[in-house]
C-alpha cells in the first residue's frame, strides 16, 4: 500500500474523463461529476488525487459506505508529494478509517517527509484520531526539521500538555510567539498553562486584539484573555472577555435549537422492547465501558481512575462508534448521531454494528479486556449501544448544573458542544439531556450507573470501588493515583489531570454570579444535579 510503483494508464481516456469531470462540476452537475471523475480514476487507478475528488462528491451526497470505500481505493494508489498523502489520509479519517491511517503512518515515518509543515500537519491528524504517541514522534520530528516554524511550535507545545509536559509547552509557545506574537491558538494555550508574568501575556493578548484578527482568531485571544484575568482573579474583566469571547463564537457555529429539540424528542421514543431486542454482538475479549455525560461534567476524571485499573485500557475520545453508525446507516452526517439515523432504528442491522465498532477500538485496546470509550455526548447514542453491544456498560456523570454550565461557557471547543456560548441555549439543552438520561434510566436499568461529580472528587477511593464493581472487577488502589501516569489526556482536561483528583472546582461559578443570573434562576434546583 502507498509504496508501489506508477502503473500503467490510459492517458489520453484519463484526461478527457478529467476534463469532463470539471465541467460538469463547474455547472454544479455533481452525479455527472462523480461519474466522470469515477470513469477517469478507472483509467489511471494511480492517481489519488482523482480518487479523492470522488471521495468529496459521495461524501457531499452523504452516500457514507460510497465514500469510505472510495477512500479505501484510493490507498492503492501511488503517493507521489507529502501534500498527496496528507490529503489521503484526511479523507481516510473522514471516513473513520483510523486504523489505516495508523498503518501509514508507520509506513511513512517521520524520515520521510519533506518539510516540517507536512510532520506538523500529520501530527494533527493523528492525535485527532487517538494515535498520541504516533503524533509526538511526528512533531517532534517537525520541530527538528524546522525550530523556527511556527505550526511545527504549537503542535509540539500541543503535544507536551497531552503528555503533561507543561513547562516544555510553555518553552515551545513562548518560541512560537516571539516569532508571531500574535498568533491567536498558541496566546491561547500558553493562557491554560498558568506561567508566572501574566501581565506580560495580557498585554501580548490585548496588542494582538487591537491589532486586528479574523473572527476565529478573536475567538482564541478573548478565551485567553479570560484565562489569564480569571487566573488573577479579577473576575470583572475576565467574565468582560468571555462575553466578548461568545458572542463572536455563537455567531460563528451552526446551532439550531428546534432541530434539537426534534431530535431528542425522537430519541425518547426508544422502548423496552427495542431496545431489549436480540441480534447484537457480544465479544467476551473485549468489553466497552461508555463514560457518558455533558462535556466538563468530569468524565475525564471517570475515565482515568477507571484506566488506572491494570484490565481496563482507556481509549480516549473517539468517534468510533459514529463511524460505525454511518456504516450501519449508510448515511454521512455530523456529530454523533443524525435525526434520520434515528428515525430508521429499526431497520439496522445491530451486529455488524456491534462488530464494526469493536474492530475499530481493538487496535486502542492494547490487548485489554476492558477499554474505555469518553466522548461525552454518546449519551445521545445510548440507545444504538445498548443494543448492539448487549455487554456494554454506561457510567454517566452528573455534576452540579450551574458549574457545568459555567464550564461549558469558559471552555473553548472545536465543533463539539455548539449550545455551550449562550446561557440560554445551554439551560434550554440541559433541559433536553436530563430528560433523555432520565429515559435511559427507565430503559437500561442495571446497566447505567450514576456518578456524582462532587463525591467523585471528595471520596476518590469509594468512588473507584464503585466503579470497578460495576465493571464486575476487583478494586485497585492505582486506579485513584491519577498524577502518577504518563499518557497523554487530551481533552479540556489535560492539564488538571496531571495534578492528581482537585477537590476545589466545585462552587467555581459564585465567582461569577451576578453575571450568571439567567443560567442560576434556570437550574438552581434541578435534583440530581444541584
């Protein structure tokens, strides 16, 4: 794979599909696009390129399986430049198809590559798949490649904070920033990284705001601006930055609470019976534990004191069973799951789609019998997982209402989470998620277990007792010994996580309560979660 020599063509057959292929495109004829760009990859199987624009047509079609197998041709192919194989493999995890992208990663080492912007840029894409160790090498090698290249610095300092190396990820910032002072990602993550001179942060932050960025970058500065005013405690001016830094970011994602709305009242017509159906796969070597609950509400914490026990891998957050359920479906859609997925329910088959996400967390499992699946939101699919997967388990955290709201407010994601920028749009979801746990609760019980935030933290001991008897093993005290571990944590978390189990993030918002009125009128009281 991606080593072989050109094969022969049609050249002449290749250039006029080719060329038929953009003039349809150009007159947005996309089904006669996708044909004539298929005819002209039929006659040069080498070209990757080719392949990929087919990629891009069945993924716009939301046509998932096309695509995906589209892709996989396309690995057959003859990588010619970096810049070839960076987009393959993009396209190879558009299509979740993580574990070949690992395998060309360890074809193609970090000797291979031409330049530090391309080891940069594979770095990215492997530590958004999981593969930390793989990605580290990779921007290390990129660093060394180039010690004054800008994205190589932030990926590297990116690197360090996954693996807790924190005063070598201010080094590479502070690198990165003397020779683009203002570049907004890297203000930002020097901002969590709680460096002495703040002040000389906050005057770089606020010159590169007055100097001017694009909406995504003011974004990054007002988050640390916040960052750095609320580690000084002057709560005025941070809580000043946030608004400013969400109401640029809400104008800036595409949230559509009634669509919500739909959705979660659809998936509360889940049933017994469905859900207890049979046809699921069951693999006694290999048992998922699904750590569920809103973003920021501890479920990194959950998912480390659970790995910490020797029989259970923690595998991260990963989208692997989203990419199982597009398969199932046959459907390409964003975020964890899609109203028409969950409109078609009964129709899938639920052990190919118990099997296809096995096989694709075996490779993080590391030959465990037990590994752990974070990504928070999966509580939406709860319903999918419990019945293709008969021996999964749910530990679902629940935190204080106010906290995890604050939270989600002071946390800047990626495209997870777009309720997270307004008060009300978080009150109005939290609303939706309390009454789709609840309907879990109804469906699974024995299967689900509660976990509070607050206890977590303040009986770390009993807590992970609990835990491994729900997971039906014994306690093991390294599973509370958090700080002691060296692999890399790479959600909003990573960098409390390496100071052990912290017992005063809880009551964080009274900093903020007279600016967080809406939000407190809202959920002071909601049980469960007080």
């Amino acid at each position: 794979m991606l080593m072989s020599q050109p094969a022969a063509i049609d050249e002449a057959r290749f250039r006029k599909h080719l060329k038929r292929a953009e003039a349809y495109l150009a007159q947005g004829l996309r089904d006669d696009a996708l044909a004539s760009y298929s005819a002209a990859a039929d006659a040069n199987p080498d070209d990757i390129p080719t392949r990929l624009k087919v990629v891009d047509l069945q993924l716009a079609a939301r046509r998932h399986n096309d695509a995906r197998q589209a892709a996989l041709r396309a690995t057959s192919g003859f990588v010619s430049s970096p810049r070839i194989a960076l987009d393959l493999v993009g396209r190879l995890l558009a299509v979740g198809e993580s574990q070949v992208v690992v395998q060309i990663a360890r074809q193609l080492h970090p000797g291979m590559w031409d330049s530090a912007q391309s080891l940069a840029e594979m770095a990215r894409h492997l530590t958004l798949l999981g593969a930390h160790d793989l990605a580290d090498g990779f921007a290390q090698a990129a660093v060394r490649k180039d010690p004054r290249h800008p994205p190589s610095l932030f990926m590297m300092a990116t690197m360090d904070v996954f693996f807790g190396r924190m005063e070598s990820a201010a080094e590479h910032c502070e690198r990165c920033l003397a020779i683009v002072p203002g570049e907004p990602s890297t203000n930002w993550l020097m901002s969590r990284l709680r460096q002495p001179d703040a002040g000389r942060r906050i005057d770089r932050i606020r010159a590169a705001l007055e100097a001017g960025a694009t909406p995504e970058g003011q974004v990054w500065l007002w988050y640390g601006l916040h960052n750095e005013l609320h580690d000084q405690r002057d709560y005025a001016a941070s809580w000043e930055a946030l608004s400013q830094a969400c109401a640029i970011k809400r104008r800036l994602v595409d949230f559509d609470p009634a669509r919500e709305t739909q959705m979660y009242d659809t998936l509360r017509r889940w049933n017994a019976h469905e859900v207890a159906q049979p046809g699921g796969h069951r693999d006694p070597t290999l048992v998922p534990i699904f750590v569920i609950g809103l973003h920021r509400s501890g479920t990194t914490l959950a998912e480390r004191i659970l790995s910490g026990h020797p029989a259970i891998q923690g595998a991260g957050e990963t989208y692997e069973f989203t990419t199982a359920l597009r398969r199932a479906s046959g459907l390409h859609f964003k975020g964890e799951t899609a109203l028409e997925v969950i409109q078609a329910r009964t129709t899938l088959d639920y052990g190919q789609l118990g099997r296809d996400y096995l096989d694709g967390m075996r490779w993080r499992a590391g030959g465990k019998q037990y590994v752990t699946e974070k990504l928070p939101s999966n509580y939406v699919n709860v319903g999918f997982i419990a019945r293709a997967l008969p021996q999964a388990r749910f530990v679902h955290l629940r935190r204080n209402a106010i906290d995890v709201g604050l939270s989600n407010l002071r946390t800047l994601f990626n495209e997870a989470c777009p309720f997270s920028y307004d008060q009300m749009d978080f009150v109005e979801h939290h609303g939706r998620y309390r009454a789709l746990m609840q309907r879990w609760r109804e469906l699974l019980p024995g299967r689900l277990l509660d976990v509070d935030y607050d206890e977590m933290v303040a009986q770390p001991e009993a807590t992970a007792r609990k835990l491994a008897g729900f997971c039906g093993l014994e306690y093991d005290p390294a599973m509370v010994r958090i700080e002691d571990r060296k692999d890399a944590v790479a959600t909003a978390s990573s960098v409390m996580m390496r100071e052990g189990i912290r017992k005063d993030r809880g009551g964080l918002w009274q900093a903020y309560a007279q600016w967080l009125q809406p939000m407190i009128d809202k959920l002071s009281d909601i049980p469960g979660y007080r």
